[in-house]
C-alpha cells in the first residue's frame, strides 16, 4: 500500500475530514468537532503555508557517502525523527470507523513497525488516556500525552502510565485553550512553573512539555524540568491568531541553545518539511492529521506506508543538500522567499 492508497481509501469514512491530497488545513477550515482549526480556522491554514515558503539549497558537490537518516533521544533509537502527534476523541473528529482502542493500536504499533513512535492522546472521558496506555503496552513502546488537568488527576494519569510501562510521558500545556477544560471542578488549563516542575519530579522519567510557541516560554518549560519541548500551537485548534510553528522555530532554538530536545509540529506533510525543520533548530517532528488519514484508510500499514513516504522524502533531501546525518541538517541548508 501506498500513502495515496490509504488516502483514496479513507475518503468518505472520517466524518468532516475529507482525506484531502493535500492536508494544508483549507477544505475543513474551522469544522469543531472535526479536524479543523478555532474561530477563523485559519491557523492550521498558515502552519501549512510557512513551510512551502522555506526551500532547500541544493549542494551536491559532497562526498557520495549516503545517507543515514537514524534518531536517537533518552536512551531509544528511532529510524527517522518523526513522530506521531497526540490525537485523542478520534471517534467525535474523525467519524465511528474505529474505536479509541483499535485506532490507539492501529497507530502505536504500526509506528513501532515503521520504525518512528506515537505520542498518544487524552480527553474528558478517561477511556481516552487509558486506550493510548493500553497500545502503549501493545506496541512496546509510545508516548501518553496527559491534559493539563487539576493536580490530583495528573498524578493519577501519571500513575496509570507507569503501571503500563510508560518511558516518556508528555503534557500539552496548550490544551489549556481547549472548552472542556476550562468548565471543569477543581480547575483545569494553565499551569505555573511550580506546578509543572511538581509533575515532571512526579513522572521521574523523560518529562516533554508541548505547546511551546515564544522563546520566554521555552526558558519557563525548562525551569519547570521539561526534558525536552513541543514547538505546537495545537494545529490551530486552542488559539486564533498565532503565528505558524515554522515562524517562531528559529527564535525558540536560539534560546534553547541544546540545553533540552525540541520537536515541532503544526503542518508538517513531507520529508522534506521535516529536513526545513531540522534546519531550522529542530530535533525532530511530530506529524498529526496524516497519520490520522493513513490510519482510517489503511489501519497499521497505512502508517507505514506515511512513514515510507517520509522516509523517502527526507533521504532526498539529505542526499541533494549534502548532508549525511541528521546532524548535517544546518540553517545554512535552506532559504527563505
């Protein structure tokens, strides 16, 4: 199979996602539920956009020594820095296809299979975290990824990751701007660096912080004891208004300065996206909607097949730029329009 393929196959079965050729966030705009983005819906729309005005400077005067696209990160070896983006309440986004149990095992262990890893979800009902945790088990390896709930319940989800076998363990801080939050008893949504530092200590293993997007916010998540940070604006779909990932990548890499990892997502689509963000200060992605699509039309070996894709996008790129290793992937590797 194809990732064309599993995208044909997929048409018609994902409720207002439309299994687009080209997921640039237009055709669903701001269909909440639904993979869309908040209030305009033009925040997933500009993701998208700022990486096709990033391009690659073909240099191919360089040694013919391949290329080795292998990641490496607290301990585990990866065969691309690509990960899958946390997706959680797929059954209300993305149509009744699957259940939050088949979907969480379809897409953690056909990542393990490609090589890559998922980063799994959360949500209001608790069957959400545990189903991410359960194909976590399954898979042998994936990231759960917990709201930022009142203090208890973190730990609690916390707890429950651990009993799974959890080795990292992520929070999206920017579901803070998320409805449901924000109505709950005891509260839910933004956290101080207090509070965050409290649960990283908790989790006692690789603890990532996403929903990072200013350069003072990286230098809180580290003073929190974030291992490593998410530049993410939750695909448009907590804030109007923000800038794309691509924008503030840079920015946000310079303070960083290697202290801490740091991924990025928000509409990221190729390989050759992901080498524009190594580039540009990124260790590696996380990719959400296309694998998403490539779960509904084609289960684990849609998964693969995105992973193949990008596998031979990024080769490409790596081998017409001259870079060998992902550590090759420098900023003097792209310009801008």
């Amino acid at each position: 199979m194809t990732y064309e393929e599993a995208l044909r196959a997929a048409r018609g079965n994902m409720g207002k996602c439309h299994a687009c050729p080209v997921c640039n966030g237009l055709a669903c705009k701001n269909t909440i539920p639904g993979p869309g983005a908040k209030g305009t819906g033009t925040v997933a729309a500009r993701n998208y956009d700022a990486w096709q005005n990033i391009y690659l400077n073909m240099d191919t005067i360089a040694p013919n020594l391949g290329v080795d696209t292998a990641f490496e990160l607290f301990g585990e070896r990866f065969d691309l820095p690509v990960f899958t983006a946390p997706i959680g309440a797929v059954t209300n986004h993305y149509g009744s296809k699957y259940d939050e149990y088949t979907y969480d095992a379809l897409i953690a262990c056909g990542a393990r299979e490609a090589g890559i890893a998922a980063f799994t979800g959360d949500g209001l009902n608790e069957m959400f975290f545990e189903a991410g945790c359960t194909a976590m088990e399954k898979a042998g390896f994936a990231v759960p990824t917990v709201k930022p709930w009142h203090r208890d319940l973190v730990f609690k989800k916390i707890d429950y990751a651990k009993s799974k076998g959890a080795k990292w363990i992520a929070m999206d801080i920017d579901a803070s701007g998320l409805p449901f939050l924000k109505s709950m008893t005891p509260p839910s949504g933004p956290k101080t660096v207090e509070e965050l530092r409290e649960f990283a200590d908790y989790a006692g293993m690789p603890f990532i912080l996403k929903g990072i997007m200013t350069p003072a916010g990286a230098e809180k998540a580290i003073a929190a004891g974030a291992s490593a940070i998410v530049v993410s604006n939750h695909g448009g779909r907590v804030l109007d208004h923000t800038p794309a990932t691509a924008r503030v990548l840079r920015a946000i890499a310079e303070t960083v300065d290697g202290r801490i990892p740091i991924f990025v997502d928000g509409g990221i689509r190729t390989g050759y996206d992901v080498f524009k963000a190594l580039a540009l200060g990124a260790d590696a992605v996380l990719i959400g909607r296309p694998f998403v699509c490539a779960v509904y039309g084609g289960g684990a070996e849609g998964v693969r097949a995105y992973a193949d894709k990008l596998r031979s996008e990024l080769r490409d790129a790596m081998e017409m730029t001259g870079c060998a290793t992902l550590a090759d992937i420098t900023y003097d590797r792209i310009c801008h329009e």
